[in-house]
C-alpha cells in the first residue's frame, strides 16, 4: 500500500507547477543537496526520495494507530475521549504513542 499510494502522491503533485514548486526549498531534516530551482527538482532527486520516504512512514503510523485503536475498543480498553495520539515520525524504528483517555 505504502509505496503506491506514496508514489501516486507524488505523480499527481508533480503534474502541478502551483504544487511542485514547494517542494524546491529544503526540508527540515534533508541534509543532501537541495534543489536549485525548479527545474532541477525532478522526480528522482534526493530531496524527493527523502520526502516520499516520510509520507510513507506517516501512512504507515496512521494505519497502525488506526488499528491499534481498533483493538483496543474491541477489547474494551479505549473510552469515546481519546484525546491525543502522537506519532513520532522522524524515528521510524522508535514510534511514540501518547494517549489520555478521559
């Protein structure tokens, strides 16, 4: 599902000058080369590699809380207020789950 849905993302912001062109400036936590301008942003630059790869994570984690929170209510654990679930997508290897539960 990931790399798919990630992909199609990007093809169809890519299609789109408007849309495109925000992803010229560098993104908080790339540290390679940034683009220039926009027509050295294409599809196979680095930058995109690394955003694509977050927006899968991100995906990742909300189809994980999204079950996570499935299974809890099954089990009765989770009440109607749950006020805050955080996932920490910038270590992938360490998500961190906050939760109150009112």
């Amino acid at each position: 599902m990931g790399p798919t849905l990630v992909d199609a993302v990007y093809d169809k912001l890519h299609s789109y000058t408007a849309t495109w062109r925000h992803f010229v400036p560098r993104q908080h936590g790339y540290t390679g080369e940034a683009p220039v301008d926009l027509s050295s942003l294409t599809m196979d630059h680095p930058q995109i590699a690394f955003r694509k790869q977050r927006l899968a994570r991100y995906l990742t984690a909300l189809v994980y809380v999204g079950s996570l929170r499935e299974r809890m209510d099954r089990r009765g654990f989770a009440s109607s207020t749950v006020d805050i679930w955080r996932v920490d997508i910038q270590q992938p290897s360490k998500p961190i789950f906050a939760r109150s539960f009112g």
